[in-house]
C-alpha cells in the first residue's frame, strides 16, 4: 500500500469513530422520558425503590430505581400494612414499588416529606457524606409550584 491510501484510511477510521461517539453521547444526553399512561411520581427514597414482581417485601426484584426516575402509578395495593403501587418505568417494564419510595404532586403530604427528605441530606452533608440528594432537587422559587414542575424544571 502507498502512503496516500493508509492516509485515507485512517481519516476515514477518525471520521467514523467520532460520528458514531457523537450518536452515543447524545443519546446518553437525552433527557429521560415520562412513563406513559397513569399518575406521575418521582423516585425520591432509594432506600425503597426496588421494583419488584409483585406487591410484597420478599418477591422477586426486577431493578433498583436511581433517586430522580419518573414513574407511571397505574394502580395500588396493600400487603402486610404496606402500600404498593403498581408502576411502569417505561413501555416495557413495570412492577410493583414501595408507596413511600415516590413523591407526587397529587398525594397529600408529599411536599413536606420531600423537606424532611431535603432536610437530611442537608444534614449528612455537614457530615461529610453523600449530598447528592439535595442537588437533584431544584430550587423552590415559588410557593405554588408543585413537586413535578420542580423536577421538570431541573
């Protein structure tokens, strides 16, 4: 081979690569879609947030939620004195997640419980620990605002 043609080639070998990184990255930069269908809720306890094949501490876990994910409340049940609601994360994958593991604009109570949450992490960060919790959560610029526009808008 000539210098020329092993020249070409390797532009065109950088020039492929760095397309197919730049499809990559902005696929990984999308923003994440809401669920279809049901109520809106947000992941806000990870502690809780085991998606699980049926509405019970021990069954079977599908994945584990990240603090942030959108879900779509499709229905609800009780076991052991715990609530569970039937979610979809997407139009694939659904099961059953803790009630206390999402907030939402249309449950009562949740605001405050999403300031306890903020209020502990505040704290742990004093400590020196994970405060990540609390730079998901956008700032609160108006009263009236509802959780999920908070989170749409971060």
């Amino acid at each position: 081979m000539d210098l020329a043609t092993t020249i070409s080639r390797r532009c065109l070998a950088s020039f492929l690569f760095m397309i197919t990184a730049g499809f990559v990255l902005n696929s990984l930069a999308q923003k994440p879609r809401v669920p279809p269908g049901g109520h809106l809720a947000i992941v806000a306890d990870e502690r809780l947030a085991a998606l699980r094949g049926s509405p019970d501490p021990a069954a079977r876990l599908i994945r584990r939620l990240s603090r942030g994910r959108f879900v779509s409340i499709r229905g609800s049940r009780t076991h052991d004195g715990l609530t569970f609601y039937q979610v979809a994360i997407n139009r694939r994958t659904s099961g059953w997640l803790q009630s206390e593991a999402v907030i939402s604009s249309w449950r009562a109570g949740d605001d405050e419980r999403l300031t306890r949450l903020l209020d502990g992490a505040d704290e742990l960060r004093s400590r020196g620990a994970r405060p990540d919790l609390s730079r998901s959560v956008p700032a609160l610029t108006d009263p009236n605002e509802s959780i999920i526009d908070l989170w749409r808008r971060r």
